[in-house]
C-alpha cells in the first residue's frame, strides 16, 4: 500500500509541477518511449548479467513483498509463542524422545499443523526442529547454543537480503545509464545541426528526457524499493530472534511460560501482544 501511494506522490508531484510551472510535456512523452527502452533494456540486461537466475527470481518476489509489506502479522507471532509453549511443554513433561514425531517430521506433527502459516516458513520449522535434534545429541550449553543459532540466522540474513542488493546494484547504475541515452540524443541532435532552431532545441531536450528518466528512475523508483525490500526483510526477521530466546531458555531449564515470557520481550512493540491475551491463548492450547 505505502510503494502505491508513494508512487502516486512521486509522478504526481513531479509531473504536476513541471506542467504548472509551464513545462512542456510533449517533448517528454514523445522522447520517453524511447529514452524508457534504451534506459530500461540497458538496466536491466545489466541486472541479468550480474545475478544468478536464483537472484533474479527473489528479485521478482521481493518487489512483490515491497507491494504485500512484511509477512508476519501479531496473530503470527501470538501463533509462534503457543507452538514454542507446546514443544516447551512437552519437552519439559516428557523429555527429549517425546519430541522426535514432531521435530523429524514437522510436516505430520499435530502440533506443527495447528500453525498452517508458520510451516509454510520452511526456516521457521528448520529452525525449531534442528534446535531440538540438537538437544537430542546432549548439546545443552546455553551459550554454544546461542551461538549455534545465531550464526544459521546470520547466514539466512545474508541471503535474504541479495535480492535487495541487487535491486540496489540497478538503482546505483541507473544515473549513468541515463547519460548514455542522454549522450546518444546528443549525436542525434549534432547530425542535424542544420536544422532550424526550434527542431534542435525539441532534440536536445528530448535527449535530456534520458539523464532525466536514469535519474528519476533511480532515486524515486528503484532506490526506494531496495530499500523497503532490506527494512522488510528485516523487520521479518526478528520472528528468528524470538525462536532463538526460547531455544536457550528451555536449554537452560526455566518452565514453559518463563520460556516464552523471555520470547515475547523480543517481538516488535507493534506487534506484541500483551502478557495477558498470551496467558489466556495458552490455557485454550490442547492438554499434553
């Protein structure tokens, strides 16, 4: 919603007070086309030479997500403290081989399956069930964990965010690559300098339409988007942080509810949900 409106400000505001201060806009619209198909075909066969296919496809989706905003909601992060409250529980009343159905096979987990949403975040599952493999093993220092799981979401961190890098890579070259449309106008207009002055001033004009077009393009399209996308990625990924405050406190031994009473102070203030509706969500949860 928010790129939407902000698109509607940038053209409106821009455009409008070109033609309110007495711009001319059919120079520009007759240049535009294309100044828009040097400029847009150089960018982006630029952004296909420098990335993977895997990158250019999680460039797509993250443009999407720029457009849908984060993933997760306060409904999730209430569901991701009920399940973590579950597998606590459990692993609390009935110790670590209690656990194997639900952390081998999430998938089929009754427990796992009551959160449609956080098992479609195959990271989220990986996450929790390779935590507890892990405690299976005897690995049961609080701190070494922590470490464990820091460094697994500081490699998916990394990931996430190429696809910005790369949207940003585009922004960057953008500016340059308008010169170049704009260089190009320019020898048009020098293999007409006979003509009469009106023409070649529509021609020079219609050639900065390009630095215009790179420019804009950059700082007001592509640029924004990168940098929304990297605040996304984010902000979705502190749900990472939260499973990681339960894992070490259910190593170091508190009860369930202090477990994910230490979670929840890591949730986003926009999107915690308070101690009490927490409390009530976990006395409707099934018995163990």
């Amino acid at each position: 919603m928010t790129l939407l409106i902000g698109l509607v400000m940038v053209f409106g505001l821009v455009f409008g007070g070109f033609m309110m201060s007495g711009g001319n806009m059919e120079i520009v619209l007759h240049a535009l086309p294309y100044e828009g198909m040097m400029i847009g075909g150089a960018s982006l066969g630029a952004f296909v030479i420098a990335n993977s296919f895997s990158v250019l496809k999680s460039s797509i989706g993250g443009v999407v997500r720029v457009i849908k905003g984060p993933r997760w909601k306060a409904s999730d992060y209430n569901d991701l403290l009920n399940l973590m409250y579950e597998l606590a529980r459990l692993y609390k009343n009935k110790g670590i081989v209690a656990m194997d159905e639900h952390i081998e096979n999430p998938e089929t987990s009754p427990i796992f399956q009551r959160y449609p949403k956080l098992m479609k975040d195959h990271f989220v599952t990986d996450l929790i069930s390779d935590s507890f493999r892990i405690m299976s093993m005897q690995f049961d220092d609080r701190h070494q964990m922590e470490d464990v799981i820091n460094r697994k979401i500081k490699r998916h961190h990394h990931e996430v965010l190429i696809s910005a890098r790369a949207i940003q890579s585009m922004a960057d070259g953008l500016p340059a690559i308008g010169i170049v449309a704009a260089v190009l106008g320019v020898i048009k207009t020098m293999s007409s300098i006979d003509k009469p002055p009106e023409i070649l001033g529509a021609m020079i004009g219609g050639a900065l339409v390009g630095t215009f077009l790179g420019v804009f393009l950059a700082y007001c399209m592509v640029q924004p988007i990168a940098g929304r996308l990297e605040q996304i990625e984010e902000e979705d990924g502190a749900i990472y942080t939260v499973i990681r405050d339960i894992i070490v406190a259910i190593v170091s031994g508190y009860a369930p509810g202090v477990c994910i009473e230490l979670g929840r102070g890591n949730i986003p203030t926009m999107k915690q949900p308070n101690f009490s509706s927490v409390e009530a969500s976990q006395r409707e949860l099934p018995a163990v």
